[in-house]
C-alpha cells in the first residue's frame, strides 16, 4: 500500500503546485480556478494543503485579491518551472523526438501586427507544422501583458515603449513615421512638411489609450504647437480609409501602408521618433517548442543571445 500511497501523494503534490503558481501568476484564486478548469473551494484547499504540508503561509489574503509573501517569492522561484516543465511535457519530448506537428501556438498581438507583420510568418510555420493549432490573440498592449502574465499566451508580438521589469522585449522590426493625406490633398504635393502645417488640418489618430496619441500629443506640445483631432479610430486599416474619404489626415507607422492605398504619405520622422515592433516574453517563462520554432522565423538568431531561452 506504502508504494500506491506515495504515488498518490506525488500525483496531488503536482496539482497543489499548479494550483499555486496559476494562482501566483494572476493574483487570484478564482482566476486561477477558471483557467484550471476547476471550482475555487478546489484551488483554495489545494493551496492550504501545501501551506500545512510546508508550514508556512504562501499568500497574503486580502478579501478576492492575493498577494505572495515572501516565502511565497521562493516558491514560485522553484516551483514554476517545474510545473511549466511539466505541463510541456508533451511538446519537449515530441522536440526532442523530432516532432514538432502537433499542440499549440498561443500569440498575443495588436491588430497592426496581425495585419501587416505576422501573416507571411504564420503561412511558413503553418507549412513546416500543419498539426500545429494556431491561437492568436487580437489584443491591445495591455491586455497582452496580462495574458503574458497569466500565462494565456506563450509571447507577445508588438511595439514597446515602457517595458516592465518582469518581461524581456526583442526588436526585430523598425518602421518609420508617416503622414498620409488624401490625395490631392493641399499637402499632397510635398516632399517635407512642417508640424505648423500638420497642425492646420484635421488629424484623425487612434484611440487616447494606445501610444499612438501620446506621441503625437508630447511631439506637438515640445514645440508649442496646437492641433487638432477631429476623429478617433482604432485600427491603422480603418484610419487609412477615412483619411482616403477625406475626413482628415494622419500620422501612422508606415507598418500599415501598401501598394494599393489611394494615400499621400509624406515622411516626418525628423520630428517623430522610429517605432519597433518585436517579441514580447515573461521572463522566466518556459517556452514551448512550438512557440520556439516560430520565434526562431522572426528572429533566426534569437535563442543565440545570452539569457534568452531555454536550456
């Protein structure tokens, strides 16, 4: 009997540590229990199982919000990767065997990514691995983080601006600053334009949550200048159709523009500042082998910096 119990014991171990690192991940017992698949009273008595099991407390309650002490910390340090390796299992050895077509792809990405950066990479790794199951995410930038964070997604493909001590951010991609105008637009017939000549006219940007707008906002507000925004819109495809009807003019990431767009673009980046797109991980976060093979197309010399991958 002594045999069949300690196997028992190892087996509910492992879920008591899951249990307690999705709960870590996402600061939520209830969180945790929905992306477990599992009831909350289930989560919460696996967590206070290894809470007597080690005679410590691993969590600070705080009525629905949780917070690690410090002994927490440490556990999370030794335990995530362990559960993590666990859960890849599957991938890891198929890797090893030289199977890669089957499992899951788990993406997070702005709209412009989708659109404009991922398609042509997705079509290659779809060919290499057709048993692979493709999840992308359509996300704005914080909500990927916090699908980054809550271990919904394997990474991130976006632009980062301010990055966060617990994610690690890859550049792969540099596009420049555009203005579009309709054509025959006033300013249609220039090769430079001036922010006072920008500021004449009505700007349509994205919405005031996303980068964008702050950018624009701080670039207008160095020189003094005051402009107008008359429309905001999400999306660079949806912006570029109106500045086509003529609602007004933008200022966008040349990412967005293609050979059939009926636009005027007009470089500025002597007043805005390059934007990169690039690879978005959790650091400490194990990546699957199918995630790996996909970031090896973005990026062929990714895992060959230092600090950067799995072992």
């Amino acid at each position: 009997m002594k045999p069949k119990a300690a196997s028992y014991y190892k087996q509910n171990r492992l879920k008591q540590l899951r249990a307690f690192c999705y709960a870590a991940n996402v600061g939520s017992i209830s969180k945790a229990a929905r992306q477990l698949y599992l009831s909350q009273p289930s989560v919460s008595l696996q967590i206070q199982a290894l809470e007597r099991e080690l005679n410590t407390l691993l969590f600070e309650r705080r009525g629905p919000k949780i917070k690690l002490t410090p002994d927490g910390r440490a556990l999370l340090e030794i335990a995530l990767p362990l559960v993590e390796g666990m859960d890849s299992l599957r991938d890891t050895f198929a890797e090893r065997c030289g199977d890669l077509n089957s499992g899951y792809l788990n993406i997070a990405a702005g709209e412009s990514t989708i659109l404009y950066i991922l398609p042509r990479y997705l079509k290659q790794f779809s060919d290499r691995y057709p048993g692979v199951l493709i999840r992308m995410h359509n996300v704005t930038g914080a909500d990927g983080m916090a699908m980054l964070r809550a271990d919904e997604a394997d990474f991130a493909v976006g632009s980062m601006i301010d990055i966060p001590d617990d994610v690690s951010y890859y550049p792969v991609f540099e596009f420049n600053p555009t203005l579009i105008t309709p054509l025959g637009h006033p300013l249609a017939d220039r090769r430079q334009v001036s922010l006072k000549d920008i500021a004449m006219y009505d700007l349509i940007l994205p919405p005031r949550y996303l980068s964008t707008w702050g950018i624009v906002r701080s670039v207008f507000q160095q020189y003094n200048i005051q402009y107008k925004v008359t429309l905001e819109a999400g999306g660079w495809a949806v912006i570029k159709k109106y500045v086509e009807v003529g609602l007004g003019i933008s200022i966008v990431t040349d990412i967005c523009l293609e050979e059939n767009d009926q636009l005027t673009t007009i470089p500025v980046k002597e007043y805005f500042p390059t934007r990169s797109y690039g690879i978005v991980l959790r650091r400490g976060k194990f990546i699957p082998a199918q995630a790996k093979q996909f970031i090896e197309l973005l990026a062929p010399d990714f895992f060959r910096r230092p600090g950067l991958g799995n072992p």
